[in-house]
C-alpha cells in the first residue's frame, strides 16, 4: 500500500468503514461458531474478535489510529443486537438505551471524523508511547490501544445487557432480592433520572468540544491552554461528560434491573480509566508544552465542574 498519508481524506474514510464492517461480520462469524456459552461471554468474545481485526488492520496501514472510532461505534451495535435477541414486545426502557447510546455514540463519532484527517493521521498519545518505548510497541498497540479500552467499554456495556434482558426476563441473575422489590414508579423514576444523565452529558461534551474548537481558531500561540466556558471549572468537561454517560447507563439499569447493583463495577473502572489513566496522560504532555498549567491544575477541578479555588 502506498504512503497512508497521501492517501485522500474521502477514501481513507472508505477504507476504515471496510475495516469495521470487516471486523463485525468478523466478530459475528466467531458468535456462530462458537459453543453455547453465557451471553455476556460470547459477546465479550466476539467484541474482542472485532477489536483483534481492528488492531490487524491498523498494523497493515502502520497506524493504531484506525481503532478510534471503535470507542463509539461498537455500543450501538451491542445494544441493537441484545434488544433483538430479547426477541418481545418493544417497551419504552428500550427506546430511552437506544435513544441515549445512539445520541451519544452518533456525536462521539462525527467528533472524531471531523478531527481525523486522513490514514496518515495518528493521535498524538500513540506517537508518543511508540516513541518512548519502541521494543514493546508491539504490545502496547495490541493491549494498551486496543484490547484494554475494548474491555473497559464493555464493562461499562454490562449494566445494559442486564437491563435490556431483565425488562424481558424474570431469570435476570440478580445480587438483591430486597432492591428489586422497589416499587415501579420508583424504578421508573431511576430510569428517567439516569436517561436525563446521559443525555446530559451528550449536550457537556458537545458544549466543550465546540468551545475547545472555538478556541483553537482564535488562539494561534500553541504555549496557551483554555481557561474559558466550562473549562473554568474543570480542566477535562469532555472526559467528565464521558464518565457521566456510562454512569446514566447505570442509573438507568438500576430502574429496572436494580437488583444487579454490582454492575456498578463498570462505570467505576470507566471512572479509574479517565481518572488515573486518560487524565495524567494528557496533562503530563500538556504540562511539559504550557507554561502557568500547573498552577490551572492547582486552581481548576481536574473532571467535576467545581467553582475555581482562589489563587
């Protein structure tokens, strides 16, 4: 194949959306054959058979970008797919999981392609991980880029499974008996409240990215970072609008599956990863770049969005 940065913007998109049908049917194929197993096993199979295919794909055109969009493209696909196996009546705590993974999943991924430039473009943090630690690249492309993020979104994936499965099914394997007493306008009320969430946090990533955009056109000196709109009172809105997400994702569950509490286990290692993980590596390049950060970071909330402390 011929240098992946001269290759066009129109056909480089072509090539990542072959790439993605490929890894689905991909994914897919391997649910067929495989044995009958728990459903969140297989799918769990088949979401790293995807990623797998992905990863290839990404080696051949010598950029681990091409997983990027996976982030966000594959939950709409797991949830499509789970409320066709549950194969009833369609209700309305399935129209409130489609809606919100859908929203969220369309604006993540139009986010992304209109930042991405063409198969020569590659995040930054990618650059830099190889960069630094060639010998183990291989592994870190494999697991750090790839199977790792694949996992924790999957994670975060369970409590729709459970929901979607338990507005069809009395045979939900439950943790609490005692919570799934609640009454049902109580567990109405939580599936509202964590819908209202999500879609919340859809409207705060899109406020930020577009006041982070604003700012990149007005700012031409790279040393200077934003300290306007929502980044006033959180250094990563964005990462704190993602987070939020996948705790509606929750939430919602809980109104109707709220028996299943220990799928909390998702949206707190979705939490870990951004917290300990996304958050430092970005702000350890962006420290290194702008002077006054350190003091921003001293002052502003590092997620949250927090009034400013005093200087």
């Amino acid at each position: 194949m011929k240098n992946p940065a001269t290759v066009s913007r129109a056909a480089s998109f072509l090539i990542i959306f072959i790439i993605y049908i490929a890894a689905f049917f991909g994914g897919f194929l391997v649910l067929y054959l495989l044995p009958v197993l728990h459903p969140l096993l297989s799918f769990l199979i088949v979401d790293v058979a995807a990623t797998i295919i992905v990863w290839i794909a990404g080696l051949i055109l010598k950029n681990a970008s091409a997983y990027d969009p996976y982030w966000s493209v594959l939950p709409p696909v797991f949830i499509t797919v789970w409320i066709i196996k549950a194969a009833d009546s369609f209700t309305i705590a399935e129209l409130l999981f489609i809606l919100a993974v859908f929203i969220w999943g369309l604006r993540l991924t139009v986010n992304w392609a209109m930042r991405w430039v063409n198969l020569g473009h590659q995040d930054w943090r990618y650059t830099m991980l190889r960069e630094k630690s060639p010998k183990i690249w291989f592994l870190t492309n494999l697991f750090g880029i790839n199977l790792i993020p694949t996992f924790f979104v999957y994670m975060a994936l369970v409590p729709a499974y459970f929901a979607l499965s338990g507005s069809k099914s009395s045979s939900v394997p439950l943790f609490s008996s005692h919570l799934q007493n609640l009454p049902a306008a109580a567990k109405y009320a939580i599936l509202a409240a964590g819908f209202i969430f999500c879609i919340a946090a859809v409207i705060l990533q899109a406020i930020s990215d577009r006041q982070m955009d604003d700012f990149k056109k007005r700012t031409k000196d790279k040393s200077q970072y934003i300290e306007v709109g929502l980044w006033k009172f959180s250094r990563h809105p964005n990462y704190f609008g993602e987070v939020l997400f996948w705790w509606g994702i929750w939430v919602m569950q809980m109104g109707i599956v709220p028996g299943a509490w220990l799928t909390v286990i998702g949206p707190a290692a979705m939490t870990f990863l951004f917290v300990f993980i996304s958050v430092p590596m970005m702000e350890s390049h962006v420290i290194l770049s702008k002077p006054g950060y350190a003091d921003y970071r001293k002052r502003v909330s590092m997620l949250v969005p927090w009034p400013r402390r005093a200087r």
